[in-house]
C-alpha cells in the first residue's frame, strides 16, 4: 500500500508540474483554476479510478462568477470555487470527435513521463480551447440548454433559468431606452398640468390631476391583478403552475443519473423504458436520458427488450418482464393535492379543525395526498449507490 501511495503522488506531481508550468493554479488534490476573463475561471478535475488500476478521466469545467454568486446567494449559501459546483462541465473525451469517453491510464514501475506529457497536452489545448469558447453568459446558457454531455450537479436544475434571469433586460441596470419613455413621461404630464392651469386655473388643475391619478392608480392595479391572473402569448416569465410537481419527480431523476454513472459512467446514458404518454410530467423530466424509451404502454414493447431498468405509471404488479427476471419497485410521487378526504372532516366527526385551519389560516397536514405517482423498477440483481 505505501508503494501505491508513492506512485499516486507520483503521477499528480508530473501533472501538476505540467499544468502549473501553463499557467494553472492548483488548488487541492486534483483540482486545478486559470482565470480567463473577470467573470469566468476555468476549472479542471482530475477524476481519478483506481479500482482497476489507476487511470484518470479530466473533466474539463467552466464557472461563471457572476451566476454562482447569484446561485448561492438565492440559496442562502457561501461560494467556494472547489465545493459549489461548476457552470458547466465536461469530460474531456466529449470535447473532440469521436465524443466519447477517453481516460489515461498509468502503470506502476513504468515510465509513465510521456503518458502525463500527452494528458496535459490534451488539457492545454482542447481543455483550453473548449473554456475560452465558454466565456459569456450566452454562450454557457446554450452549452447548458444543448449539450446533453454536461456534468449534472444539485445546482445544475437551477442555473439555466438563473442564466436566463440575467440575460433579462431588466437584470442589471436596465435600458436607456426605458429612462427616455419615463423622461418623456414626466414631461408631457407636466405640459398637460400646465395647459390644464391656464385652461381651468389652479384649483380645477389640481382637481383634475387628482382625478387623473386616481384613474391611473387604479388602471396599474387592475393591471397588474389582470397579468397575474392570465397568461400573454408574448410574456417572457414562466406561467404559474396550476399543479405543480411533487419533489419526488426529481428523487427519480436523481436515481436514474446515479444509476447511469454506475452503469455507463455518463449521467444521461442509462438504457431502460418508460411507459408514460408524450405530454407527461415523466416525460418531460426524462427527455435528457438519450438512450431512454418512452411507449405509450408497456405491452407494446417485446418481453424480451425489457431491460434491468423500466419506469412505469404507478401500478401494484411488477412489470411483464421475462419469466426468469425479478423486479422489486419504488413509487415517486409525481403530484401532490389536498383533497377533502385528506383533511379529515364528517358532519359526524368531532376533528374538523384542520379542515377549518385549512380553509381560514391556509394551514394544513404537512404532506397532500399523491394523485398521480410513477414506480422504478430494478433488476434484483442491479445495486443502487454501489
């Protein structure tokens, strides 16, 4: 073991001489930063395996400061370069054709200089490249938006639409265009109060701009109630939902992308069906997973092409699967609703209180009934979190 040991530190010092030697930083065991411009650092990890022997993945990261402020900030958490998380992410073998996994393996009593020479050729030049592409907010937000490759964090669900927040017109200091009309504004009323004094004398000026600010005081509210209420073809923000999605939608996700590292050593790889129809909430979710299969039912799929891995919508009995195959499932709450049932109140039952905390406080059980759910299946012989 202390000869392994040896041979690790080894290899990450010729790295580290290599990539500092071109003008990177290091920061801890494997993570290594160059500052491209003020608003983006580049970031590259050595994702290292030494199950089978020791060879190294680098995943090639870009962080965009100014959104991972914003990101931690709306989280209520501290930036840390190394623990937040990054923009966007890559392995390097997907950066170049073939996009594909590539590592570097290295072998102990070996000379393994040219090896680590070729590893950080490939990080300075494609790496390199690949970060200097990525160094707008336009840029990243199409990368995030297109590129299914992307490495997936807890962050990852919440940065595009954050990027999109900032690519908004109103997200930093607004719009000279805006300043005008508003300049103009106050102009043209100050005119019509003027002609109004002369044309009616000051007190009946001053009744009429009472008049005129009530009006449109309350046109704004009438407004504002309307925007909310409606939707408009035109209208940039998300539609409020009228049933939103449970948390256990992205509890699937989740399992699924660790079950795809495992199995394919990508997050969105997995090959396994689901049965869900083409306007589902499950649908929607699982579009990233390229190599998932999505049928209308699950008998129309041939018992022979079920895999270890099938989503369905929520059922009792495990899936038509081969004779010899066992499943065990998990259900995931896809939408949650209260419902009179849930708050518990008879005309001949003396626990209406929630109900009546319910419909005057907006106070309720901690966790609505789930309407809608889907059910994971696994092979019993596939381990999840292995």
């Amino acid at each position: 073991m202390p000869s392994r040991v040896g041979f690790y530190r080894e290899i990450y010092r010729m790295i580290q001489e290599g990539l500092c030697a071109r003008g990177m930083r290091r920061h801890s065991k494997g993570i290594y930063s160059r500052k491209i411009t003020t608003n983006a650092t580049g970031v590259v990890g050595l994702n290292a395996a030494t199950r089978y022997g020791f060879s190294i993945n680098p995943i090639i990261a870009v962080q965009y400061l100014p959104l991972e402020y914003l990101l931690a900030e709306l989280k209520e958490r501290e930036f840390h370069l190394t623990k937040s998380g990054d923009t966007i992410a890559l392995p390097i073998g997907y950066l170049s054709e073939p996009r594909e996994y590539r590592d570097w393996s290295f072998e102990e009593g070996e000379d393994n200089a040219a090896t680590v020479a070729d590893m950080v050729h490939e990080i300075t030049t494609v790496g390199f490249r690949y970060m200097e592409e990525n160094v707008t907010l336009e840029a990243i937000c199409e990368r995030i938006s297109k590129d299914r490759h992307c490495i997936a964090d807890m962050n990852q669900p919440y940065r595009l639409p954050t990027g999109y927040l900032m690519l908004g017109r109103y997200a930093a200091l607004g719009d000279r265009a805006d300043l005008a009309l508003a300049v103009i504004a106050v102009v043209v009323q100050v005119l019509l109060g003027l002609s109004f004094g002369l044309a009616l004398g000051s007190a009946g000026a001053l009744r009429t701009a009472a008049a005129a600010t009530g009006v449109a005081l309350l046109a704004l509210t009438l407004s504002a109630g309307w925007g909310v209420a409606y939707e408009h073809p035109a209208d940039p923000r998300e539609a409020l939902l009228r049933e939103p999605t449970a948390m256990g939608v992205r509890d699937l996700v989740q399992t699924l992308h660790d079950l795809s590292w495992e199995q394919t050593g990508m997050p969105t790889t997995l090959e396994f069906v689901f049965e869900a129809p083409g306007d589902s909430v499950l649908a929607w979710y699982l579009r990233g997973f390229e190599m998932a299969q999505r049928v209308d039912q699950l008998g129309d799929v041939n018992r022979d092409d079920i895999g270890m891995i099938v989503a369905t919508g929520g059922r009792d009995e495990p899936v038509s699967a081969p004779v010899d195959a066992e499943y065990t499932g998990q259900d995931f709450a896809l939408h949650r609703q209260w419902t009179p049932r849930a708050l518990g109140c008879r005309f001949w039952d003396s626990g209406c209180n929630v109900a009546f905390g319910w419909f005057l406080f907006r106070d309720a059980p901690p966790l609505p009934e789930a309407v809608e759910r889907a059910t994971l299946w696994r092979h019993v012989d596939v381990a999840i979190g292995n």
